[in-house]
C-alpha cells in the first residue's frame, strides 16, 4: 500500500517579509521561528504525525530550518530526515536557488546531504534536459517523479517539508499558508481510471474542509495560474538561459507570503 503524505510548507523567511526576490536562499525571519514551534504545537496534538517514518525535506534554508524546529518531536525519535533536491521552490530567483551542498552540510551537519543529486542547485543550465528548470514542463514533470518516488517507498507515513509554489502547481493543487500541513493519500481509483500514469492526490476531508491542519490555509482547489511559469523557451533557445525581459509577468511576482 502507498504511503500517506503529511506535506508540510516552511515557515516565514525574510523574502517573504521584504518581497524581495534578491535575497538567497533566505533564513526563516523570527515570526517564522514562532510559526515553526506553532507547527510542532499543531502536529504533536494531531494523530497523523505521530505515525511519520520519514520527513522528506527540500534542501533550501527555510525548508531544513522549519524541519528542525517544527518536526523537531519526530527527529528526536530518530525519523530518518532526507534533504531532496526535488521538493525545491520553482523559480529561478535568489530567493528560490538553494545554496551549495557544502554549505548545507556546514549548518546542517545532522542531516545526510549525500543523496541530494549532485547538480543541486542549478536551475540555468541547458534548460532542455534541466529537470530543475524554471518552466512548465520541467516543473510539472518533477512534480510526477517526487510522487512516484513516494509511492514506491516501503514507509507508511511520509512528511514532506516543501514550498507553495511546488505544491500548489505540480502536486496536489492546493494552497499553503507558511508552515501550514495537508494530508493527503494517492487515488489509485483516479489514477486507475485515468490510465495516463499519472500519479494523483487526494487531500483527507479533515483538512480539506478545514483549510489545512491548522485551518489557515484557502479551502478550495488551486491549479496552476496564468504567471505562474515564464512563455515556454523555442526549442532551438531552450538551452540558454531565461532572459528577465523574456519572461512577462512571470518576472514581476511577489514571492507568496
């Protein structure tokens, strides 16, 4: 049987504040802090967590901190933690590019980086084959390959610590307040009927009617959006980078908040 997913998005981190885009791989800012020990609050007094047997972490700052101080309980219980290069944000900004492995290791030195692919983080390079390219497709596609690396594994709870946009757009179509959780199970009659192979979700009516665990978060169901992803690059461009002129609206969002 598939696991259940607990998928959790970090707390609040400066970019989110300043709604600056600039700021690399932003550290969670002191609200974020509290909405982490909030988390941990919510999720002790839950039935689901305590059933976790493993947290799935994306590798950026903000992800690994909310980790470490919102799922602190389940850590302290020895719950395998794996940072995941896959569970990234979508955009190619500062704020959505992870830092080097080895500088994750230096502030992380509890966790084991050595599974995370090792061309984390580049977004840029040769958009084509870049499963971590900032575009529809890539995005979309990684979406499906997360799923489908969950569905295989032997574990029967699985927490997942990732981002807004990756959720929303390429996993379960919902919308997460910081540090805010959903849980979710695999339709196997949906994917079933469907017959494309396509891996599909479907949120437990506890938290879907109440708007995430912690009933912050928009009931309601969130595809993707009209500016969610730049124009998709013409192939015979497509392994150079993205231009900021080329990319519309795209480029003048606001990092969620």
């Amino acid at each position: 049987m598939p696991p259940t997913l607990l998928l959790i998005r970090h707390a609040q981190a400066l970019h989110n504040v300043a709604g600056d885009w600039s700021i690399h791989d932003p550290k969670l800012t002191e609200l974020g802090e509290q909405q982490c020990r909030e988390l941990h609050t919510s999720l002790q007094n839950s039935t689901i967590a305590h059933k976790v047997d493993l947290i799935v972490v994306s590798a950026m700052r903000r992800t690994l901190q909310t980790a470490t101080i919102g799922l602190d309980f389940l850590i302290k219980k020895s719950i395998s933690v794996m940072p995941h290069a896959g569970w990234q944000e979508n955009a190619d900004k500062p704020c959505d590019t992870g830092s080097e492995i080895s500088v994750m290791e230096a502030e992380f030195p509890q966790f084991d980086f050595s599974a995370v692919d090792k061309s984390y983080p580049d977004k840029t390079t040769d958009l084509e084959s870049n499963i971590y390219a900032f575009t529809q497709k890539a995005i979309l596609a990684r979406g499906q390959s997360c799923l489908k690396e969950l569905y295989a594994r032997p574990e029967q709870v699985i927490a997942v610590v990732s981002h807004a946009g990756f959720l929303r757009t390429a996993v379960c179509n919902r919308r997460f307040v910081n540090a805010d959780w959903r849980v979710f199970k695999f339709n196997e009659e949906a994917m079933k009927k469907n017959g494309d192979g396509k891996f599909v979700l479907k949120e437990s009516q506890e938290t879907e009617m109440k708007g995430g665990g912690m009933g912050r978060s928009d009931v309601g169901v969130f595809g993707v959006e009209e500016h969610d992803f730049p124009p998709e690059v013409v192939e015979e461009k497509a392994k150079e980078p993205a231009k900021a002129e080329d990319l519309g609206e795209a480029s003048k969002q606001k990092p969620p908040t």
